[in-house]
C-alpha cells in the first residue's frame, strides 16, 4: 500500500497582508495567462487573496486547509462571467503555493 503524502504545512505568518498581496498578483497573472486576460480575473484574484489572508492572519498554516477555505468561501462567487469556477482557483492556489515553496506539485517532493 502506498504512502499518504504528509500535510504540507506553510511557515507561520510573518506578514499576511504581503502574502495576500502576493497571491492576488501570481492568482491574476495566471488566470491570464490560462485563458484571456479579462476584468474579472482581477476580481477573482481579489477574493481569493482576501480568503487566503484571513485565513493565515486567524493562524491557518495547513495547506490543506486553506484550499478547502477558499473551495468553499469561492462558492459564493459570481462566475459567470469567467471560465474558471471555484475548484481551478482554489487548485491554482494550491499549485502557486507549491511552487513558491519549492515542492513538486506531482509527488510532492
């Protein structure tokens, strides 16, 4: 039986609101870049970076964790004027985040 892959954990918060600042830019960008770029991928970008700040500033840390919160705060979005739905922002994210830590988004390594 395989292994389960360990929770990734982010380092705890220096600085949220950079973080979220961070996010929003590298979510926007590659919203743009996936499709179209179009005004409401700001938008997009926008929400996504204020669930993920909150969320760290209330000291979440699991990576796990703060998808599900933005999967499930995204919900309430209007997508209709987009190509994405909650499920790509909250696996971009996830994949942004990887990334800026160095893992391997296929095995986790």
């Amino acid at each position: 039986m395989p292994e389960p892959i360990p929770p990734i954990t982010l380092p705890p918060a220096q600085n949220a609101q950079q973080e979220g600042e961070w996010l929003r830019v590298a979510l926007a960008n590659w919203l743009d870049q996936e499709f179209i770029p179009e005004p409401v991928n700001q938008q997009i970008a926008q929400r996504a970076a204020q669930i993920f700040v909150r969320q760290r500033m209330e000291g979440e840390n699991d990576l796990g964790a703060l998808v599900i919160a933005i999967l499930t705060e995204m919900q309430a979005f209007d997508f209709r004027e987009s190509f994405y739905s909650e499920f790509a922002i909250a696996n971009a994210v996830s994949d942004l985040l990887l990334d800026s830590l160095g893992i391997d988004r296929c095995c986790g390594n």
